[in-house]
C-alpha cells in the first residue's frame, strides 16, 4: 500500500479505473473490519480491488482529493465501509460495474414496458463472449457476484420482482472480445393478450465500456473540483449496473442520463 | 355536421376517439380554408377525421368543453387549423397517430444509443401484420401518409439524420391482428468498433392501441378540468408518433411519461 | 420386472415410449454386467429406463416382438449392452433423446452452411423453458447427460469440431411448456467475409415431441412386421438427437427423413 | 453479337457468367419470336442477358461447346426459346438467379418444417442492402422479375401455398455490400399448438455469390466435357433460386446438393 501511494504521488494521478478481471469477493459493511483486515494484511479476506481503493484513499487524503472509478463488480460505492472511508479521506467512489451491453438496455426496455402498464411476464438474457471476463465468468465463485449484481433491476424498474433468468452464460473462444447477448420477454398488454419480443446483438465488449470510461474520467475531476467526496449517485446511476451507495436503486438510464448531465452542470438534453 | 352535434349532446359526450382507418389526407395549415371546405361541403378536400373534429369543435363550443383523441396519422394536432379551432372552442385535441408497437420501441432504443455517445449508422426497420389497417397500407396514397408521420423521430431523437427504413412493410392476412417487426441498428461504439441489434417483436396490434386509448380517455377528462384547450404537448409526446402542436419534436418515450405524470398532477416515477 | 412384463401380457402391448424426465445414469456396454445388475436387483447401477428396457425385452421374447421408443438422453440404442439384448429378444429398440425443438433445426442449418463451403467459426445454442424437463436439468448431473448427447452433431455435420456451445440453459416457470430458444452462427462466407445468423424461436415443447411419439409408434409396428429387431439407423436419424447404435453419426435431417421414408417402404418425397 | 463472338474466340472462352444488375423481361418462350427479335435488332424487346446468351450460342456453336452461367432473375434456363436454342449450339445454360442470402435458407427451413409435419401459417421474409443490386430494385419493374422468381419455394417445398409476403424489401445505402435478412415463420406443430420462429441474419452479398460462381465454372467445364448441353436441372436445383428447366421445381437444396454431387460424378455426401 505504501509503495503504491508513494508511486501515485510521483505521478500526480487524479483519477484511478479499475477494471480488473470480475473477482469472488466478499462486502466488509464497517469500516473496522476493513481496517482490521488490511492491518492484518489478512489476503484471504481482502480482493485486489478492495486494496487498490484503500490505498486510493489514502493517497487522496494526502493529495487532498482522487477519484476511484469501480467498473467491475466487486462491491465497493455499494459497501457502506468504503463510502465512509472515501468521505474521510477526500475520495470520489463512482461504482459499482460498468454498465454495458445488455443490462441498460433491458433496463431501458423493461422501463418502456412498465411506462405502459405491460405486465412483464418473464424474462430471459443471455450472454457469451470470448475474452478474459466471460472466462473469469465459467468459475462458479466469480459468475455468483455479477449474478447478484444484476438480478436487482428487473424488481427496480418494473416495482415487482417478474421471474427472470439473467446471468452470463457460457464462454466461446472464437468471438473474441465481441459478445452475443440474446433476450426474450414476455408480457401481457390488454385484455389478456401476450406480446413477445426478442432482441439479438452482436457487441464489442471493450470498446462499449472504453467509451464510458473516458467519461467517467472526466465526472471524476469535476467530483473531486465539486468536493462531492464519498459516491455520487447521479453519476453511477448511468454508468454502473449496480449504482452506489446500497440504499439507492435502479432507475430507467434514460433518466439517469438527464441526472448525471444536470449533477455535472449540463442543460438536460430533453427533460 | 349538425346532425351529429345533436346525437352528442342527447349523449352528453365528453371525449371522442377517432380509430378509423389510415386515410389519404391533406393538412389545412390555415382554419379559413377549413372553413370554407366544409361551408362548401368539399368532399374530394376533406376527410372523415377532418369533418369530425370540426363537429366535436362545434359540439365543444355548445358543452362548454370536449376532447378530440385523434389516434390515426392523419395531421390534427399537427395542422395549425385545427388546433386555432380548438383553442376557440373549448376542445382538447391530442394526437397525431397512436404511438403503438415498434416506433415508441425504436425511440426508446434510439435515445439508449445516443445517451452512450454510440453513433448510428442505420436503422430498418420492418412490420407486417394481417389487419385492415395493414391493408389500408397496401393502398399507395395512404401509406405515404403513415411514411410521413414516422420519419421525424430518427432525427428528433440522435441530433442527425441518420439514414433508415422504417415503414409498413406488408399484409399477409393469417397474421390477424397480430403484427411481426423486425428491426436491425448498426452504430459505432468506441474506436471505430462496429455493433449490431436485431430486434424482432410479436405484438397483438389493437389490445397495444385499446389499453392507451383507456389513458387517453382519462387524461381527455383532465384537461377539459384544467380548461386547457387546444392541443397538449406533455400528452401527445408519451402517447402519440407524431405528437402535436406541429412545431414540436419527438422526444424518448421515457421521459414524455414523467412529462405526461407531472402534467396530470402525479408525481413523477422516476425523475 | 415380473409384475411389469404380466401386466403388459395382458394388455397385449406391442409398442413402449420411454419418456419420463432426464435421468443421470451411465451406460453398461456389456450385456453381462447390465444382466448382473439386474439379478443383483442393484439399485444404484439401474435407472428406471434401463429396468423398462429390460423387462420389454424379456416381454417381447415371450411375445414374438415388440418395440421400446426411448425419447429420453439416457444411452439405450447407443449402448451395445442392450442392443445385443434387444436382437437376441425380438425387441425393436428406437432411440435415443427424441428430436425436437432446437437442435434438429441447428442441425439442418449447420448442413446448409456446409454444403456452400462455409466455414463456420462458432455455434452458441441457448434455449430456456419452464416444464419438468427444464427443471430436471438445473440438476447438475441431469444436464451433463443432455449435454452429452447434442455435442457431436456439430463435428459429424460439418466435419470439423467448430466452437460451440450447445445446451439447455435454464429454468424460467411462466413460460410453462413453451420454450425460448437463441442460436447464433458466426460464419466466414468467401474471401474472408464473415456473416452472422441470429435464430430465435418460441416452441411449444410437448407438442413438438407429441407428433414425433405418434409417428414413432406407427414405425415400431412396422418394424416389428418387418422383424428388425435390435436398433433401427434410418428411423434413429431422423427422429432422435442422438442416434443409435453408437458407432454411427448424426447426419442432416433433410437426408435422414428420405432414408426414413424409404425404410418404411414410401417413396422418397425429393430425391 | 458478331464482334462479341470474335473477342471471345480469340479470348478462347469457356463458361460465361452473367451477374448484370436486375433486368426489367419478358421470356420469349418459342425460338422462333427469339430470333426474330435478334434479327430485327428490337432494342425495346430484347434485354442485355438475352442478347448475350445469343451471342454464346452462336459462338459455341463454333467452338464445340461453353457454358453460360445466368446468375441474375431474367429467365434463361427456364425460357424454352433459350433451352432449345443451347441444345442445338453445344451450349449449357446453368441458371436462373443465384441461391445466395435468404431464400436457401427459407427454402431449407421450409422443408425441415414440412418433413415434420408442422403446419405452415404464414412466412414473412424481409431483405434490405445497400449495393446497386437493391438499388435497382426500388425500381418497381426490375422488382417484379425478383418477386416472381422467388415466391414459386413456397409452394414447391411445402406442397401448399401458405400465405407468404418474400420480397426484397428496400434500399439503405450505409449497408453497403452487406444485406439484413429477418424471417418470420409461424406454424402448428400437433394438436394446435401454434410455434413461431424469427431469423435474423446479416450477410455479406458480393462473397456468398462469389463463392457459388466459382463453383458453378469448375461445373460449366465438367457440363461440356459430358456434352450436356440445354440446360442441367441437378446443378441449377442447388445453385439458383429458380431451377430450370422451366418445367421442374424447387427441391430442398441438401438434397439439390446430393443430387449435384453425383451428377458431377462425386460421392454423396450422406444419403
């Protein structure tokens, strides 16, 4: 920890992203057993990630401001231990996992359904790619914590909990760093009628979230200039698939969007 | 005319909601050529739709108050005529052109992309379904008017014109009611990296049409309450393709509904 | 085994369809060692299906002939053990896994692309349902049986082990006996082009077998006229998933239906 | 056509291959009104193709034999005027309209459902792209020569005329070579059951053709060496859309392609 907070130093960083492979984790929810871990240097309990932003806060203490950006799914601006540490510490914690490919847009979709009283009756998604994350995702342990990750939009969005399957399914060499992601709801719109629809894509999975962190990059110096130490729920509440801090839920991203740009100053695009 | 006006007011009628089928139309633009087509008695000029909004103003005019929901495309909310006659006459008119099926899903869709930065390249979109209304579309004339209503909303929505396909694509009769979409978007993510979705759709047509027009009804009641006469923006948005007065735009779906909520008094979901 | 084959005498059985839900079990090979387990009365060793086949046996002995339909992944007509049982007992034995739903459809696909030199680069078959069966396969073992069964149609059909990802995926309850399934094949066409097919389908599972069950029924009698006992290839490669006996392929449907037709003595309906 | 015979003798041609953009036809169905209509020079009656597969028989004739490849929907192959006229030219005619894209696939697909008795409500088949070939089909004239060539599958395949809407459907010029394909089936598998299938594909147009045409000139030498000369219907049942002759119809093209493999002398591949 110390070697990496006196490196930092050197480099003047502002801004860290981690997006390291999806580990198996577990949440600390007080910050004295997060503390008591890292004083133990006890590596059974702490992951990579949960490391990196302890030393991403003390380096913000004595720089006088950072900002950790979170885009996988290990709990941390959804860890009560961590949010508490970074207001301490003058740390910015936009998290948790980055939100691409299918899970905003079946949020979106789920939105659209629920705006127009659809009864959504099921829904299926599925996923698989060729990179290091769908094949971090085969080991049991790890596709657990984006499993948990996900599961909480459907009840967000549509104000009841319709059955769903939505996990990453399988891992296939050949697509590389694309994804296939396929999905199916079914739901009722009047009078007892049952509408389908199915929705297919083929996306590049690194370039989708290059694309936000650029962004991200960016809302983290405007944080750190606003002092808005801790997390900022505007900003996850686009970005990530499971918004900080834990109390706070889903909402449709196309509102979140128009959020996040008046939270940074913005004029709302159609709000 | 007159006769109709009596039939409504031994009814009592306070909302009216035009169903019928597509028609060849042409707008007015201005409420003296209106005039003078119906005191002429024009029938080659005027169409069913344009007749009965003029009698509902009428009727309006005598009741103290009326609503117009004009859910087929032919332009009334978007004719500068008619909403001048509405405003006179105590009518609310909502309209153009029940936003059913695949075009408020394609805006919603639309407004996913352009809030992550994803540039489109091109949208099809295509719908066949074995109705009346799908065979009115066989007929040139009146698809060219269903082509017109949808058009806008790629460029409302992404900022650019974006080049697309999206029309009634055909009739095959054992589809009965039900209708098929499919639709295929390509936009560039990050880096110049190339995605796809494929999105395909059953949807029973009229029960899509039936549960809004329930809302519409409701809604109709609460703005001749409010005294708000002539045509309604946060209404028409949510619930109409091409949503009325003519000078105003396509908007995502998703917000036109909190929109519409704070419009009718209730408290937005989400926002 | 006794009391079942005395009730069956008096019934007058000639035709037997195995379809209880997927079980894990595992193949004997040697006639002797079924036979021990089964004197043994080894109840671990046994599943249901392996007892039924072999007291269908011993009743089609004493019969003169009768026929075991096994539409269930446990290896019946691919297990030399109770093939050579069945031609020494004057049992017709057809299986194994009944043919329906997806991956006869992948099959014929897969031969479609094979016979235009396409290379296929990945295969990923999704499917998801909420009967019995469905739920018997998140039973781990269960589904490694099923798993076993589809994966050799890729290679016996393009002639090359192509990348893939073929297996029931999950359990969703409202979808009842319907079932979702997504297919995505990714392709290189000529000159290095590569194409994308996106299959997706809503099938009613029951039905689909329920058509097969009946034909299957009518060409186990005429096997038995016929005195072909032991395990029937042309009717195996139609109608099953995975065809007996062990040592032969999957070939495409198409084909196998015409040798099926002509097996059973009609007239090829193409070729 | 004399100076066009020349060149090609001194060019020492063999196999001609025709892939010109979509022609607006009439076929002339006898010999005599064909030559007729080339001696007279009638620009109005005569479209590029026809006159050049004149030229090729003329210059056949001389030459001891070639082979024309009609890849495009003009009928050739199935114009007895031109089947006659190759005949006695020493001149095969492999054609009409190369199989590329969609409607293999339909075709293929339609048989797998008919071999299982599924019941075939209606096919919706949609096809956009961006090259001069859609180009020219927006072209209402040039439309109708595509449509007429690819509706007969239906019916061939299925033994009935389910109701069908299977055209090119527009132009989106951002596609470029590339075409999106969505297919929508709807059939009754047993006991009214009702399953629908919906297909997506995206295809690279150009290399899906290039690849058969390569094909179909290794095949035009083997065709003259056999001296089949008119027109050779177990090649054109694989390769074209619209076999000809004039008088056969579409068979299942995995069995076109056994069928095409043995009468180029290889083994089949599986029957």
């Amino acid at each position: 920890v110390e070697k990496l907070v006196g490196e930092w130093k050197e480099l003047g960083a502002e801004v860290f992203i981690n997006v390291c492979t999806t580990e198996a984790f577990v949440p600390f929810e007080s910050k004295e057993e997060l503390i008591k871990a890292i004083e133990e240097d006890n590596k059974e309990r702490l992951t990579a990630t949960q490391v990196y932003v302890y030393a991403a806060a003390k380096y913000a203490k004595e720089a006088g401001g950072a900002a950790f950006v979170n885009a996988i799914p290990t709990l941390i601006a959804n860890d009560p231990a961590f949010v508490e540490l970074a207001k301490e510490s003058n740390l910015v914690l936009f998290g948790d996992d980055g939100a691409t490919g299918a899970t905003p847009l079946t949020a979106d979709i789920l939105s659209h359904l629920a705006q127009r009283n659809r009864y959504v009756k099921d829904v299926a998604q599925f996923n698989i790619g060729g990179n290091n994350d769908f094949l971090a995702l085969t080991d049991k342990e790890r596709n657990k914590s984006k499993e948990f990750t996900k599961s909480s939009i459907v009840k967000d969005l549509l104000g009841y909990d319709a059955p769903h399957y939505i996990k990453p399914t399988g891992f296939l060499e050949p697509l590389g760093d694309k994804k296939f992601i396929a999905m199916h709801i079914e739901y009722v719109s009047f009078n007892g009628a049952v509408d389908e629809l199915m929705i297919d894509g083929r996306i590049n999975d690194s370039p989708a979230l290059a694309g936000l962190l650029v962004d991200l990059a960016r809302l983290g110096k405007i944080a750190i200039e606003k002092k808005e130490f801790g997390t900022v729920y505007p900003v996850n509440a686009f970005y990530m698939k499971n918004p900080g801090p834990k109390e706070m839920q889903n909402i449709p991203r196309i509102i979140a969007y128009e959020k996040m740009r008046m939270w940074a100053g913005l004029k709302p695009r159609w709000f």
